[in-house]
C-alpha cells in the first residue's frame, strides 16, 4: 500500500491510499478518484514529505487491522441508516432541504452528483465500501 497526499483543482489536500503508484495513475484516469470535500475528479499528486519513522502511543494500522475498521464501520451503517440505492443524491436533498424528516441514509452517487450536492452546501461523506468478503 501507498499514501499519496493529493489536491484537487479547487486546492482541497486529502491523503489516498493505493496498491501501488499505477493504481493511482489508472483510478485517476478514470476519474474514480474524487475530492471527499468538493467531489472533484480533477485530482492529482500534491508534494509530500518522506514518511520518517516516528515513536507514537497509537501505531499505525496494519492492512488487516484498516480492512477490520472499515468492516466494522460499514456494518454499524447498514444497522443504523436507511439504505437508498442509487437515490443518495435526491434523498440528501430532500432531507437538506426539510421536504422528508431527517434519517441518516446511505446509497450510491456519481462523482457528478456528489459534486452538485457539495456545491449545494449539503454535507455528506464518501467513505471506501469494501466487500465483506475475504480479500
């Protein structure tokens, strides 16, 4: 795995986790790499310090340990939020703009539709899905 810190075209900086430098090279290229800020697809490597070894009271996660956290964070979301599919985008609107009764809800968006929704100022976040599978 590979941290890259990065930038998007409105100078949002957030860290990306990658394989391997091509993964970054080709998710980019697709456009599947989105600024969880503004939704921006226009992203690329910003200038990053070398990681130096460094003592801390709480140590990294190993793959595996980050892998369980995300596992753990996804099934605490399936328990507590209404699941809408491909809707995300028209249902976090109407929640924002008090047509339905606030839930906590998650589903599916284009990179396009997230980007309209921060550019509404409605807040939401993007978070990696992983499969619940063995890796």
């Amino acid at each position: 795995m590979i941290v890259y810190s990065l930038r998007c075209d409105k100078a949002h900086e957030f860290e990306g986790w990658f394989r391997d430098g091509a993964a970054f090279d080709k998710q980019a290229k697709a456009g599947k790499v989105a600024c969880p800020e503004c939704a921006s697809i226009k992203v690329e490597k910003a200038p990053m310090a070398p990681r130096l070894a460094r003592q801390s009271k709480s140590p990294e996660l190993s793959p595996a340990e980050m892998r369980q956290a995300l596992l753990k964070m996804r099934k605490h979301i399936e328990a507590n939020c209404d699941y809408v599919g491909r809707n995300f985008a028209e249902e976090a609107r109407k929640i924002h703009y008090g047509e339905v009764e606030k839930k906590s809800i998650y589903g599916e968006s284009t990179a396009e539709e997230a980007q309209a929704l921060a550019e509404e100022g409605i807040e939401f976040g993007r978070i990696p899905w992983i499969p619940t599978g063995d890796a």
